[in-house]
C-alpha cells in the first residue's frame, strides 16, 4: 500500500512539472508520460522496499 501512495504522490508531481515544461500536443505528453513512468517506478521502488533494508 505505501508503494501505490508514493507512485500516485510521484505521478502527481511528475505531471505537474511537465504540464508547465511541455507543449500540449500528443506526442509530447505521450513522451512525457512513458518518462514520468520510467523514472517513478524506480524511485518508488527504491523508496518503498530497499531504504528501510
């Protein structure tokens, strides 16, 4: 459960940083998503599971 809490709290921002970065055309928020994903994931892994290891 804290790892679905911590992805959706890094989406959030994750999407606020690039609606105010990207244009607003498809492709870009297309690109912007799959990045936001990529980066997300991990981090929310890392935070959830291997930091109190």
């Amino acid at each position: 459960m804290e790892f679905l809490a911590a992805e959706a709290a890094f989406i959030m921002v994750g999407f606020a940083v690039a609606a105010q970065l990207a244009p607003p055309d498809l492709s870009s928020q297309i690109i912007g998503t799959l990045v936001i994903l990529a980066v997300t994931l991990p981090l929310s892994y890392w935070l959830v599971y291997r930091r109190g290891r």
